[in-house]
C-alpha cells in the first residue's frame, strides 16, 4: 500500500515532465518517489505497531519499485507486479495514456511489448494478457489508430 506514497512528497511539475518521457525509467524522479517512500514508510509504520525488520523489509521492496531489474523476495515481485498491472485496464489506459502522450492504441502496443515482458509472476502475465485483450476490445484499439 506504501509504495508509491513517495509521489506526494516530489515535485508535480517533474512527474510529468522527467517521470513520462525520454528514458523515464531511469529519470532522477522515480528514484527520489522511491527514496520518499522509504522515508514516509520509516516515520509511519513503527506508530502502527510495525517492527524494525518488517519496516526494513518493506522499504526493501518501495526502494527500487519501479527502477530495479529484479525481484529480492516473492514479496518484492509481488509489489512490482501489482504496481504495473492496472495499467492494463481500459481505465488505467486512458489515464496512463496521455501521461505519456501517446493515444490508447500506440500504449497498449506498448504495454503489450514493454511491461508483459517485465513483470515476474505467471499469474501477472496472464492477468495482464487477459486484460489488455479485453481493454483492446472496449477501445476498438484495432479500428481507432
């Protein structure tokens, strides 16, 4: 639930501007929502009854999100994997779509090329295939190119 709480901390104008375009994955912003996050994670959990190693732990998975390559537990690939997965409803499309400026047609191919590859459950995989087929479906992706 934390992972992305970073987000409320950096500066909006840079979401858009860095966290979108170019090589947005290594783009200093997606660091910096990943380091806040740890930080948000470290000043509220402990008041929720939350111990130092499970505090770690989950900053474990927020630190690297979105930046890092690879999964450190079953926990990690998890979080990664939810964290990419409602991007393939017709909803998260729409939205996603013009943070990125493309129209749903060119983002979904993206999705289909870039993030399927990228996620690291089975369950995911098929998750996100199921719903990109069914989000193509309701946008008529194929008809409005």
């Amino acid at each position: 639930m934390l992972h992305d709480i970073g987000w409320g901390r950096v500066d909006e104008d840079r979401i858009f501007s860095e966290g979108f375009s170019g090589d947005w994955r290594k783009a200093a912003i997606r660091f910096e929502h990943e380091k806040q996050g740890c930080i948000i994670a470290r000043e509220v959990l402990p008041s929720l009854g939350y111990g130092d190693g499970f505090v770690d732990d989950v900053c474990a998975i927020i630190d690297g999100h979105d930046t890092r390559q690879q999964a450190y537990s079953l926990e990690d690939a998890l979080v990664r994997d939810a964290d990419r997965l409602w991007r393939f409803d017709h909803a998260g499309i729409a939205l996603a779509s013009r943070w990125f400026k493309m129209n749903p047609a060119t983002y979904t191919d993206r999705l289909a090329a870039k993030i399927v590859p990228e996620l690291l459950t089975q369950a995911a995989i098929e998750i996100a295939q199921a719903e990109l087929a069914r989000s193509n479906a309701l946008l008529k992706t194929k008809v409005l190119r």
